[in-house]
C-alpha cells in the first residue's frame, strides 16, 4: 500500500467519525503546494551527479507550513506527501500554530562526502528559497539530515533574504539553536509511554521494553525509559539487535553506540536476536523508532507487546493495525507519539523570533505540558467515542484544521 493511502484511511475514520463534508475533506487532503527540482552537483572526485530533492507544503490554515527535511536514497514524492500530511494533524494534535509540511532528497548520506552534502543542500536552498522562511514554511531534521545541515540552510538561505534563524530549526545550539531539541523527539516518545502505562494501571518500574531502532530517538527514549526504571529487554538497529530478560545496560548501550560509529553491531553486552525476533520479544512495550513499515499482515500475528508507541512515521501498516486493534493491543499513533520533536521545534522558532533563549529545564517543562495535554484530550476522546487512539488522534488535528479552515475564510 502507498504511504498516500495509508494516510487516507486514516483520514477517512477520522472524518467519518467527524461528520465531514465530502468537499471539506477533498480540501484537507490536497497539498497546497508540491515542488520537485533538479539538484546538480560536482562531487568531491570531479565527477557530475544528479539528485532529486522534493518540498511539499500541505496546508496552512493554521500557521506556516513545517515539516521536516530527510536524505535517503528511498525517497519519493508519493513518501514526502503522506509525510506532510502528517505533519498538518501532528501539529495539530498538539496544538502549535503551524501546517505541515515535508521535504526530502533522493540521496545515501553514507556514500557522500560532508563536502558533498553540503554541496547537496545549499543547492537545495538554491532552488527553494523563495518557497520557505520564517513565516511561510519552517524546515527541519529528519531521517539522514543533522543540525550541521540545518546550519548549512540557515546560511544559504541568510545569502538571499538577511539574517534570518527563525527559517529553520534543529540548528545547532551554538548557532541559534535550542538546549534540549536533539533529545525532544524521543524524551517525548518517553514522556507520552509512561503516560499510557499509567491510564492502563500498569506499574512503571520494572516495566519491559522492546525498541526497534537506535538512533537519535531510539537512544533517548532508551535513556529516559531506564531512568524511569524501565527495564530494557531488547534494542537493535540496521545492524544488530540484543535481547536479555532482565534488561540490557543502557549506558553501556549508548557509550558503545558512540564508539562504533553508532552502529550496535558486535555489541558484547546481550543475546543476538534477528529484527523480526525483536519485533515479537516478550515485553509489555514495544516501540519502534525506525522506519516506517515495520509491523506488517505477516508479523502482527507475532507481536507479544500490549502496547505499540509509535515513535518512528508510519511503522505500522493499516492492515497489520486492524490485526492488533482485534488481538488487544493498544497502539499510540506517531502523530501524537513523536511529535516532541516538532513541539520543540516550535521553541526553537518562537525563540529566534524574539532573539531570546530558553534554559534547558524551561525546554523539558513546556514540553511534558503540551504533550500531557494533547495525550489527555486524545485519551479522553477516544474513551467517550469508543475508538482506537489513532482516530481520535486524527479526529483532534483533523477538527482543528478544519475549524481554521473555515474561520479563514478558505471554505
């Protein structure tokens, strides 16, 4: 199934449980813009290559488009669009004045040069300045891209329009960025799981935890689950992936990771598992944080896990979400689930703003506030309604962004 399609039956419980005109809906659905342009650089060896990079900007209604920027050799228009729709109710969801959008190069980070990436983004910026800034569309990380890139961004883009830091966010904190945006995605992720654990009466330590992915949301969730006193049982990247019954060590998880490239291939410290054996290790959490796609028709069967929290985009697809929802199992969607990121995101801009900037333990307070709100509201409305997570989530974003829609006169 296409990722546009997937998003669309989401959309569709959503609106059918809302009550949506037929018109409204085509309107919330189609992206406002959608560009895709031509990236031609010299490579560090002389040589001519080519790139294709993606920026598509779903709707405004609420504030200026934000979505994040991914390099990796899988993406394609159709992936970015799902992806900024997603961004539109993410946002929404928790209630930040933005849209959403999504961006992406067609690229292998690991096989450029970071002369070459650079080269690869300010070409980017090149050929979409006049389509991003401060008040129109918000670029930030994702998937391949880092707070070097975004750097490299607020440059090129500082060339044509001035000083400008409020263009984008996820810089890094000594060029205008914010403490506490790197760890914001999974310190969320984290935030939101003990929150769940608590609405199902479930005690928190000693709670075991499976997370498929170990990057940079992957290892703080890791971190901020072991310091609630989770115990985490199994972890594994592109790869390796370990399990033990009575926990790994989590720092010497993160310290190995960074010795070793970030890989955790060879790690000394737990069992050797295969990635489909993490996706079914005996836990009452699992969480994956990696790609999207993950728990398909033909593993959701396996799944031991009582609860699923989303912190990668889409991991879990439609068909494999209506097995889990029939065998019990109770899953957080990604736009609730990692949208600490974007929430810390929007400090980052509001402070760029006003040329002010916030301490680290201001960062983590407002964001355990907004994320606890928004879990409380989707909490509620999916008791009171009687449908999964995921609905109401769709319904809160979905309800908002039509709201605005109308109020602004664009319906």
């Amino acid at each position: 199934m296409r990722a546009t399609d997937a998003t669309r039956l989401y959309f569709d419980a959503a609106a059918d449980q809302l009550d949506l005109s037929p018109s409204m809906r085509e309107l919330l659905l189609t992206a406002k813009r959608e560009v895709q342009v031509q990236i031609p650089i010299e490579r560090d060896s002389g040589e001519l290559a080519t790139f294709i990079g993606y920026r598509v900007q779903h709707n405004d209604a609420r504030g200026p488009f934000k979505g994040g920027l991914r390099y990796h050799p899988q993406v394609d228009l159709d992936e970015v669009r799902a992806l900024a729709a997603l961004m539109t109710w993410k946002t929404a969801v928790v209630n930040i004045p933005y849209g959403g959008a999504k961006g992406g190069v067609a690229i292998d980070p690991r096989s450029c040069s970071v002369r070459e990436l650079e080269r690869v983004t300010r070409r980017f910026v090149d050929a979409i300045h006049d389509l991003f800034g401060p008040d129109v569309d918000i670029p930030a990380p994702d998937m391949g891209t880092s707070a070097d890139v975004m750097a490299w961004i607020m440059n090129q883009y500082g060339k044509y329009h001035g000083f400008a830091p409020a263009c984008v966010t996820g810089k890094p904190v000594e060029y205008h960025g914010i403490p506490g945006r790197e760890e914001a995605t999974g310190r969320g992720v984290g935030t939101l799981t003990l929150k769940l654990l608590g609405r199902i009466g479930r005690p928190i330590p000693g709670t075991r935890i499976a997370i498929q992915g170990f990057g940079n949301v992957g290892t703080h969730t890791a971190k901020y689950l072991h310091d609630a006193e989770c115990r985490i049982v199994a972890v594994g990247d592109a790869t390796a992936a370990f399990h033990r019954a009575d926990g790994l060590d989590v720092l010497e998880l993160l310290r190995y990771a960074r010795e070793h490239d970030g890989r955790l291939a060879g790690f000394p410290g737990g069992d050797a598992i295969t990635g489909a054996e993490l996706l079914a290790a005996e836990c009452e959490v699992l969480i994956p944080a990696a790609l999207g796609g993950v728990i398909t028709t033909a593993n959701a069967g396996a799944v031991r896990a009582r609860l699923i929290v989303e912190a990668a985009n889409a991991p879990v697809e439609p068909d494999a979400d209506t097995i889990l929802a029939e065998r019990g199992i109770t899953v957080l969607p990604d736009i609730l689930a990692n949208a600490g990121g974007v929430t810390a995101s929007w400090f980052e801009w509001v402070q760029n703003r006003q040329h002010y900037q916030w301490g680290i333990n201001r960062v983590r307070q407002e964001l355990d506030r907004i994320l606890s709100e928004a879990f409380e509201q989707v909490w509620h409305l999916a008791q009171s309604r009687q449908v999964p997570l995921r609905t109401a989530a769709y319904m809160v974003g979905l309800g908002r962004v039509a709201r605005a829609t109308v109020l602004g006169g664009l319906a």
